[in-house]
C-alpha cells in the first residue's frame, strides 16, 4: 500500500461508527456455550467433587468477562488429572474439528502445575460410554495466558465430545493446584498450531496485491467483533461493508453483512433515512498475528463472491499479538 493509499484508508478508519451493532444478528461457529465465561460457568457441568468457581480474571483484560478457575485437590497429589468441568457437544461422523482456548496456571501454584485441556470423542451423543479418541492440551506458563489448540477427524461412529478442563500437580504434593481457563472453544475445521484470535487482532487489514482497499476489525469481547470492509463495486463506486461476527479459535463469521444507504453528508444527513441493505456473509480465517484469508459470498447487485488474503497494515499501541 503506497504512503499516499495508507493515509487515506486510516482517514476512512477513522471515521467508523459502532452505532449499528446493536440489532444486527449473527450465526456462532463456536459450537461451545459459554465459551468465555463472561459472568458464570453456565452450561458446564462439574465432573468430579473438586472445585470449578468462575474468576474475574479474562485472558483479554476484559473487565465485563472472566475465565474459569479449577482446583486440584488431590490430596497427596497422585500424578494425574482430575477433569473438573466439562462440556459435552454433539458431533458430525467422520467430519473435521478443531478445539482449544487460552491456559494458564496462576502464580503461587505448587511447582510443576499444569493447565490441562481434554477433548475424548464418543459414540453416543450424550458423551456417555467409553471415550473412543483421547487428546490433552498443556500450558505450564505460571501468570501469563498461553493459547493452545488442537485439529481431529471424527471417527464414522462418533457423535459427541467431551471438552474438559483440568490441573495436574506432581504426585506427593499436598498443597492444592489451580489452574484458569478462557476462550475455549469447538468448532468444524481446522484451528491451526496453537493460535487463538485475542484483542490483538484488533487492526486494520488489507492484500497487498490490492492495494487501496481493505477491513478494520474491532474485537468487542471473546465472542464478538466487528468489521467495516472499505472497498468498491464493479462499476467503481465506494461500498462499506460492515458485519457483527462470531469468534471461535481462529475463525470470525460474520453471517450478516450489510450496507448502509440513504445517508447524506452532514449537515444534512438524517438517521432516520439510513437503512442497512442485507449483503451476504463474510468469514475470517487466522493462520496467526499478521496473517489470515477472508472469503465471502454474497449475491448483491454490483458484487461477486470470493476470497482475498489477508496481512495487517497496522497494530494498536501497547496490544502487541502472542
């Protein structure tokens, strides 16, 4: 993007409004309720008799959210890992999932405490029975929040998951071990390598092969952002295309794209003479901090359905990507 392009992208930027948030519906890809644990561990279940309590701690710094905080109260410790809260989702046979969230262990834990994330797959759909498919994610990081995920294929027999969190401390320990967890999530598709969307991601983005248009994302909170895409129609004219997404491990969909007509340049603009127009759907997919793919389909007059890759033209001060 030439000097001259990028000063007049960021003046467009910094024109945008978040006064159309509300009202605007979405479809959430993240198939696990409650993934962020905003006020409560509502829709997890409490697997053993240890102790699960919701924690105002958020891995993005989100003072209206939490996380959850689990405790292994193995007393002495037996080497292993009691699965405290769980969630069981039903599945497709023989499609791909992907699954993970951001771990960390506390400090002032007992040396060698683990934050453990389990995804077992079962035949029955209510995760009852035997786990046909066994597979652990582990953070150790002691005050800082780590991302993990984890790509499987359904076996033709399963129907359900179990996600489940956990803390392990060595065996002989007495004291308890605790052990938070956020953003988690299950979703189709792959997740990549151990990334997870974050309030980083929070950026302006464009391709540098077309250069002189491109989106502004805002990530809201752990399960919503927004995106205004600057671009143009066929014939050439100026669009903005904006959409409140759903955000589940690398992936953000936006299933209610609109624009925005009747407006007039103050001072004669009237609220009351804007109209969002439907526009299709768009879908957002991180393969990291400063790279992702953007694919839409739409079947608005002056538009066509497509995919563009995507690089980050700016980073916000002081919120650096991890």
């Amino acid at each position: 993007m030439t000097a001259r392009n990028a000063r007049r992208f960021i003046k467009l930027l910094c024109g945008l409004t978040l006064s159309m948030v509300s009202g605007v519906g979405f479809a959430a890809p993240n198939l696990i309720t409650n993934p962020s644990f905003d006020d409560s561990l509502a829709g997890w279940t409490v697997l053993t008799a240890y102790t699960a309590t919701w924690s105002p701690v958020d891995a993005s710094g989100n003072v209206n959210s939490g996380s959850a905080r689990v405790v292994n109260e193995q007393n002495p410790g037996a080497g292993n890992i009691p699965l405290v809260l769980g969630q069981c989702v039903r599945v497709i046979p023989s499609t791909e999932y992907s699954f993970g969230g951001r771990l960390m262990v506390p400090a002032g834990q007992p040396a060698g405490t683990h934050a453990e994330l389990f995804g077992e797959t079962f035949a029955s759909g209510d995760c009852s029975g035997t786990a046909s498919l066994f597979m652990q994610e582990s953070a150790s990081t002691v005050g800082a929040w780590a991302s993990r995920s984890r790509t499987f294929t359904t076996a033709p027999t399963v129907n359900s998951v179990l996600l489940a969190i956990g803390a392990f401390k060595p065996a002989g320990v007495t004291a308890n071990a605790s052990a938070q967890f956020d953003d988690l999530y299950l979703q189709r598709g792959p997740g990549g390598t151990g990334f997870v969307i974050g309030p980083s991601m929070s950026a302006s983005w464009y391709d540098p092969a077309q250069s002189g248009h491109g989106i502004t994302l805002e990530l809201l909170d752990g399960a919503r952002a927004w995106m205004c895409w600057f671009t143009f129609d066929t014939p050439g004219n100026r669009s903005w295309i904006c959409a409140v997404g759903a955000v589940g491990g690398v992936t953000i969909d936006f299933a209610q794209a609109f624009m925005v007509a009747g407006g007039k340049f103050p001072p004669l603009f009237d609220p009351n003479l804007a109209v969002q127009v439907p526009w299709g759907s768009i879908t957002i997919t991180f393969t990291g901090c400063d790279s992702g793919t953007m694919t839409w389909s739409t079947t608005a007059a002056g538009f066509q359905s497509g995919r563009m890759p995507l690089s980050r033209l700016t980073s916000l001060w002081g919120n650096a990507c991890q």
